[in-house]
C-alpha cells in the first residue's frame, strides 16, 4: 500500500496529498527560504510532480531568481498567505512542499541535508549524521 500524507495552508484554502517516500527532505537558510518563511530556516520536503494530488487550490504564484541565480516559483493560498509549494528550475519534475503545512502528526519526514548552513543562526545544532552544505552552487541546493 502507497503511504500517503495529506495538509494544506493555514485557513484551508489550499490542501493537497502526497504519495510515496519524499526524494529529498532538506533544512534550508538562504535567504529566500528565510523570507518566506519568516524564520531561520524552511524545511522543504520533494516528490515527483505527479506524487503530489492539490484537493483545494486556491493558489497565487511568485517567481524569483535564487541566490544561485535559477528561477523559483513559489505557490501561497491567496487567503491567508501560506506558502505551500513551489517548484525549483535545477529539479524538473519535482514538486516541493512545505515541511510545516502536513497534517498531523506533523515532520514525519527524516531530514536528509542542510543547506546554506554558512547562514544558520549560531544557536542551531545540525546533528552530525545529515548532510551539510555551506552556499548553493551553480548545480542547485
């Protein structure tokens, strides 16, 4: 049996499934994974574009040039500003999600890598069996 994982933003506006294991569960500190979340850090959680079903979509999109100079577009439900998913040019095919905005239980996912930990607070401990790296490069996160 296929697992799968349902959530959605704040408000419920924008609710979607996942299905399968994620390709890649990431902790992020560039600069644009602070700005849209508001935090420290974004935690992105990846699958196939077609492992990923929206329920409700009531989306508005954004796209921007990353730190690594390719395009980002972002997907945030145009009620309450959640951002949810978005899609990055260095990963066709792959749809990410917001590690937050799962249903409970919430962070069911093992996080993988950390990336831009050159801008980390000082205050956070990567534990010593993820995987680090300091700046994007032309390659992606």
């Amino acid at each position: 049996m296929t697992k799968t994982h349902e959530g959605g933003c704040f408000c419920g506006a924008v609710r979607y499934r996942t299905s399968g294991d994620p390709n890649r569960v990431s902790a992020c500190s560039c600069r644009w994974c602070q700005g849209r979340t508001g935090s420290a850090l974004g935690i992105s959680v990846y699958f196939p574009q077609e492992n990923v079903e929206f329920i409700e979509r009531a989306t508005r999109k954004f796209r921007l040039t990353s730190d690594a100079g390719r395009w980002i577009e972002t997907e945030f439900c145009e009620n309450c500003g959640t951002t949810v998913t978005w899609a990055l040019e260095f990963l066709p095919g792959e749809r990410g999600i917001a590690g937050g905005t799962f249903d409970e239980p919430t962070f069911w996912y093992k996080l993988q890598r950390y990336v831009f930990a050159r801008t980390k607070p000082d205050w956070l401990e990567i534990p010593d069996d993820i995987e680090v790296t300091q700046a994007m490069t032309s390659k992606g996160l």
